[in-house]
C-alpha cells in the first residue's frame, strides 16, 4: 500500500503556513524552528513529490499553481487538526471560551452569566471581549456571539434576535425631543464604528433629518456611557440598551423604529457545538435571551460561517 503522506506532516505544516505568510521566518517562528529548517522541509517536500512548491522571487516565496490547488484542502486539514485538539483539551479542563463584542459583554452578557456559573459549577468560563473576528477553527475559543447581517462562512451560525435600533438617551433630554427635527437642536452621541446610522432611523419615521451635532467617540462603550450621562442622544438597539431602559437610565423619546438585517448570531464549529459545555451554554443563552425580549428567540437557518 503507497504512503498516504509521503512528506512529513511537520514538513506540510511548514509549506502552509510559508503559503499563507510568503516568508520562512513567518513559518519558523509560528513552528519553534529556524529559518533554515523551513527551507530544508521545502527543498526535501519537493524533491519526494517531484514538483515544485514555490517561485523564489524578490518578494518572497509565492505558491506554484500545483500548491495554490492543493493550499485550501491542506489549510482545511490542519484547522480540523487544531480544533480537534482545542476540542480534547478543552472538555479535559472544563473550560467554556466565549467571545463577544465588548459593548455587548459589559451592557447584557456580563452580568447574566453568573446564572450560568450557578447551574453548571463544573464549567469553568474564560472571556474574550473583543470586537474583531475570531477564527473559531483555528483558536481555543468555544463559541462566539456577534451582531451582524449573517452569511460568514467556516463555522455553524445561528440567528437568535433580530436587533431593530432607535433614539435613546438620558430622562433630563425627553421634554426637548417633541418631534424627530428637535434632534438638529440637540447634541447627539455618535459611535464611529456604528453599524446603524440615523438616515435610515428618519427614513423610518418617515421625517426629513436635520444637520446632526455632537461628541463622536471611536469605542462603543464610551458613546453609550455618554449618553447614560447625559451627553446627548444615541442610535442604540435593544441588547445594550435594554437593561438602561427598564430601570429608567434612558429613554426612548420617538416610537418609531428602523428595521434592519442585523441580529445576534451564536457561533461556534461543527465539532464544538457537540460539545457538552457549548450545549449547555447555548440552551442557558436561548432562555437568557426570550426572558430579556419577552418571548422566545426566533432561531434562523444555521449557516457555514467563518469567525
């Protein structure tokens, strides 16, 4: 029977990562080896193979069309490999890592999830609060939740709340905001990494939008705490705002609402969400999530999606 694997697997680890990073040192300090040894694993893959791997150029190594062909399924491959291993470890220790958007932690997650803790003693959690994409196949991190319109691809997503987003701002601002134009007359709190903006809340209340003016501020949590201070009004959706509203830190001064294709998704890989510890996080944050709206969530199609 011929050797499925006629070059080494250290050796194949090393051409996909010098595939993905075009230079040895990238690959010799992600595998805890030298430059030299890189090379080496190259110059002895191709010569087993009989094919050549890379086109040595001034900017570095650049893959062949035979290793551009092959690079996907070999990426692939050692992704499953990594979140086997993620998937062994972690259910051993007993550890669930979860990964969300700061401003969502803080305002919604954060303060929920000793309730979890309480039910299940045995799970140990580990936060990681950060607004970029974490690749869910490659890293220790169990699930994510995220806000966003879907169709990412590399792991299995589920929609849970559809996320409409509206006016809020503190009490002392409610007696000045008769109508949408008196938000030209008022300072409003602008979140620069927003995903909402406020043409589309206008067009939904049917109102011609006046010139807006007020403090901008590139971290969420900032913005909204600003507004809980009073600094002026804000674009928030329900999940952040949402605890603020019912004990009367904020307000919404206008009814009406902009529909959007936003919503939170739970996230996590086709291994993972096997998983004892994400199965039990996930049953616990559907019940979170319909006590907070007043009903259940709506869960979507599960799609293939890349964290």
């Amino acid at each position: 029977m011929a050797d499925p694997f006629k070059v080494p697997l250290n050796a194949l680890r090393a051409i996909e990562i010098v595939a993905r990073g075009g230079t040895l040192s990238a690959a010799a300090a992600e595998l805890g080896v030298t430059p030299g040894a890189v090379s080496q694993h190259i110059r002895r893959a191709e010569a087993r193979l009989g094919v050549v791997l890379f086109e040595r150029t001034p900017r570095g190594l650049t893959p062949t069309p035979a290793l551009e062909a092959a690079l996907p399924l070999l990426s692939a491959g050692f992704r499953q490999v990594a979140e086997a291993v993620s998937v062994i470890e972690g259910d051993r220790r007993g550890m669930l890592t979860i990964t969300t958007a700061p401003t969502f932690a803080a305002r919604w997650l954060v303060q929920r999830l000793g309730r979890f803790t309480r039910e299940n003693p045995d799970i140990e959690i580990r936060f990681v609060a950060t607004a970029q994409l974490v690749d869910l196949a490659r890293s220790d991190v169990d699930c994510a939740i995220r806000l966003g319109p879907g169709g990412w691809t590399g792991v299995v997503a589920e929609k849970l709340l559809p996320q409409p987003f509206f006016p809020v701002c503190a009490p002392d601002w409610r007696d000045a905001l008769r109508t949408p134009a008196d938000l030209g007359r008022v300072p409003v709190v602008i979140d620069e990494g927003t995903m909402v903006d406020w043409a589309a809340w206008f067009r939904a209340a049917n109102a011609p939008m006046p010139k807006l003016a007020g403090p901008s501020f590139t971290d969420p949590i900032l913005a909204l705490e600003a507004a809980l201070s009073g600094q002026g009004v804000m674009l928030a959706w329900p999940m952040v705002v949402q605890d603020a509203l019912d004990a009367g830190r904020l307000v919404r001064p206008f009814a009406a609402e902009a529909k959007t294709d936003l919503a939170y998704w739970f996230m996590t890989t086709e291994a993972k969400r096997r998983s004892r510890k994400v199965r039990l996080f996930h049953d616990w944050l559907m019940r979170e999530m319909a006590l907070s709206s007043g009903g259940p969530p709506q869960p979507g199609p599960g799609r293939a999606l890349s964290a």
